[in-house]
C-alpha cells in the first residue's frame, strides 16, 4: 500500500449520520486519502465534507460488490463500513461476501466508529505499508490440479 490510501466510507442507512459525523471529525486525515464511497452515502459525504468521492451504486444495487471487485483487483486499501447489526438487509449475502473479502485479502475494515477512530489513530494509515497477501495463484493451482487429477481418475474408472 502506498501512503495515499484508497478508502472506502460506506453505512447503511440508519448510521450514515454517524458516519458523516465520524467524517467530519477526521476529515483533515481523509483529504490526504483517496475516497470512494456506496450510492447515497458517498453524495451525502461529498455534501458534508466538501471532499471528491468516487461514488458507486447504492450497496443493495450492486455497490458491495463493486467494492468487493476493488478489493479483488489491489484497488482498495480500508474500509470504513458502519453496517447495522439490528436490521436486516436485502442485500445480507453482498454484505457477508464483502467482509469475506476483505479478511480473505487482509484488508482493514472497521465497522464501528471506534474502531475507525483506532484504525485512523494508527500511523500506518499515512505510511506506505507492505500489506501481506496469500499466495492464491499457488492456491489456485494446487486445488485445480486436485480436481483435475479427480476427474481424470473417474474417467479411467
């Protein structure tokens, strides 16, 4: 990861105050960074804040996985994702796939805005930081050779 972090900023609807409050108290930081933000959220950030985001669909409209995509692709460095743990959404699986992600590709996600505080105290989130990945190519070749050699053994049968 370079210094200039690319993060997203993301709630759902019933804690976006929380997180444009939680914004405008670490914006001096925030401008330093790259954002990009779901649907709603991001225009209401770029109100409050006076800040470019990059804003993707609305979370139930596709915006999870377009953020689960940056991660996938080394295009996303941190999350800030205020979700809400007392309502169910419509969109529960995209939720759960995106926090998957994120711990499958070590990327650091807080979901509250005192792990935000933390995870914006530390001096690593402005330093350049060798974010250590699995190895999934050899993962990838491993398992695929697993199946190969399983098929093959059916069809000799």
């Amino acid at each position: 990861m370079e210094a200039v972090k690319k993060i997203a900023l993301v709630a759902h609807d019933s804690r976006k105050k929380d997180l444009i409050r939680w914004a405008k108290r670490h914006r001096e930081q925030l401008t330093a960074h790259r954002l990009c933000s779901t649907g709603t959220t991001g225009a209401l950030l770029e109100a409050a804040l006076g800040l470019p985001i990059d804003k993707l669909k609305s979370g139930p409209l596709g915006g999870d996985q377009q953020l689960g995509a940056r991660i996938a692709c080394e295009r996303l460095d941190a999350i800030v994702f205020l979700w809400d743990p007392l309502n169910t959404q419509a969109h529960d699986s995209d939720i759960k796939a995106l926090l998957r992600i994120a711990t499958l590709y070590n990327i650091p996600m807080a979901c509250n805005m005192a792990s935000a505080d933390f995870l914006f105290s530390s001096p690593l989130i402005s330093l350049p930081y060798d974010n250590e990945h699995r190895d999934f190519d050899a993962h990838q070749q491993a398992r695929n050779e697993a199946i190969i050699e399983e098929y093959q053994k059916e069809e000799e049968r």
